[in-house]
C-alpha cells in the first residue's frame, strides 16, 4: 500500500531557482515520485511513495517555518501513479494570466466545509461554478455546475470578463480539484468586484472523503493529475455518469490519449470504439504516420 500527497502553499520564496534544486534533491534522498511545482509565490505539488516516505516528507517541509501549516489531502493506493520525480521551476503555480495579489490565498473566496458547500450548493439564489476546464468537467462535476467552455484555466479572466459580468451580485460558490485554482480564481473575481464569492476547501477531493456528506452531489468521477487518471468522489446510492464515449455516444468513464504523437487529444472513449479507432480521435489520427504501438 502506498500514499499519494496532493498540497500546496502560496508563501514568499525568495530564491526560488535554489529552492527548485535543493527540493528535487530531498524528493531523490527519500524516494519520492511525482511532480512538485516552485515559483516565488510557493510551491504545489502531488507526490507518492509508502507510507514512511511520506511521513519523513511531510516531516521535512514541516520544520521549514514557511511550510509548517501545509493541508495534505492523502490517498491510499495499491501501486505508485508516476514513473519518476519532477520538480520544476515556473513562474506561476497554475498559470491565470491575470495581476492578482502576491499570495491570493490572503484575498481570497470565502472558504466552504464540505458541509456547507453541499448545503449552500442547493439554495436557489446560488450559482455554482465550476474551477477548472472542459474536458475535466466533461467527465465529472457538481450536479447544476456551471461548465466553463475552456481548455486551459489562463483562459478563466477573458471568459469571465464576456460572461459573468452581469452575475456579480449573485452568490457564486466555486470548486477545483484540490483548491488552489479555486484560490487565484476567487481571488480575481473579488479584484473584479464580485460581491459574494466562496469556494470549497480543500477541493473535490477533500469533499469526497467527508464522513457526512460522501461526496453528495457530485455526478461521474474527478480527473486527477497522475496515472489513476479518474478517482471516485460521489460514495453514496445516487451518482450519475456523465461522460460518454467520444465516437458511439455510450456511457464511458475511462479517458484515453489520442495514439497519435502530434494530438494526443484526451478523450472518453469505450473498450469496444477504442479498439475499433486504434485509440484515436478522427479518421485522421487514426491514419497518421506517427503513432504509438497499441
């Protein structure tokens, strides 16, 4: 049995080119593997290993005043989801293009338990959004979500600027997977003078593990940035499945890559079309000169 840590923290990191060296290093020295972000405005990161791995990380990042108060969200899983460690320099955690506050989580939505989200998310005077982009919400979201016609979160400023204007005296709660695009998201829309913005803590993963609301209210499974690709959310009687297979239209929850090398387009696709396209996406891809073995 093995842990996979999701976490992030927006804090000052003065050198952030030393600080991106020094962390792959310790992820190396104790066996880590996955992916961690560095930018001067923090660090975000999802990472794997056994259960002691993740405890000496935890402990290290822990002695380092700046890091002392990070929330992990852990996962039990039978085998690793990475092949290797990555620890890269960016210049922003998650990309927003968009002049925010240097740490947006101190200006920031008003901040929802899973509770209160799952209550809140059912008034009538509420508009529920969701944080994060097309193809992730085309496989699962909140039931009545808002579904942004994005496929990168730098898109989020100009779609909300042609789109949202006239909603800015609603109650508009958001969500992403573990809460920090919900963080700069909230953040701008403040910026923007919207009057009443929430967002869930700690993200859909969070609110999947809520011993009370399990996951309520959430329709299909919650894309995830690794090789599990689709995690369970919603632990209840009552889920639906939204997606569907790319090419027959059947219910399909399991998303494939695109076989080829210059598409690669991620898409929900059944066992039966997937063998029958040779994973592709069009006629096209399917005939393309460049394309993985299968």
């Amino acid at each position: 049995m093995y842990q996979v840590l999701l976490y992030y923290k927006f804090v000052q990191i003065d050198d952030p080119e030393l600080f991106t060296q020094q962390h792959l290093e310790l992820c190396k020295q104790i066996g880590l593997l996955g992916r961690v972000l560095i930018a001067s405005e923090g660090i975000n990161g999802t990472v794997s290993g056994t259960a002691a791995q993740c405890d000496a990380y935890k402990a290290n990042l822990s002695a380092d005043p700046r890091f002392a108060d990070i929330v992990y969200k852990v996962d039990e899983v039978d085998t690793i989801p990475f092949h290797k460690i990555f620890v890269r320099l960016k210049q922003e955690l998650v990309t927003f293009n968009a002049d925010l506050p240097t740490n947006p989580s101190q200006k920031s939505g008003v901040r929802l338990s899973p509770k209160d989200f799952h209550a809140m998310m059912q008034r009538d005077d509420v508009v529920v959004l969701d944080g994060r982009t097309d193809y992730e919400y085309d496989i699962g979201h909140f039931r009545g979500a808002i579904r942004p016609p994005i496929d990168s979160f730098r898109l989020f400023p100009t779609w909300l600027k042609e789109n949202f204007e006239h909603l800015k005296d609603k109650h508009i709660i958001t969500y992403c997977t573990g809460g920090i695009r919900c963080e700069k998201l909230t953040a701008y829309m403040l910026e923007k003078e919207f009057q009443n913005v929430y967002q869930l803590e700690g993200g859909i993963v969070t609110y999947g593990k809520d011993p009370e609301v399990q996951g309520a209210l959430w329709d299909g499974k919650c894309y995830v940035f690794d090789e599990r690709i689709l995690v369970d959310i919603n632990h209840t009687d009552d889920r639906l499945p939204v997606a569907h297979c790319f090419h027959c239209g059947k219910p399909a929850e399991r998303l494939v890559n695109c076989a080829n090398f210059e598409c690669h387009r991620q898409h929900p696709v059944c066992e039966e079309c997937e063998e029958q396209t040779k994973r592709s996406c069009s006629v096209e891809c399917m005939n393309a000169r460049h394309r993985e073995l299968m």
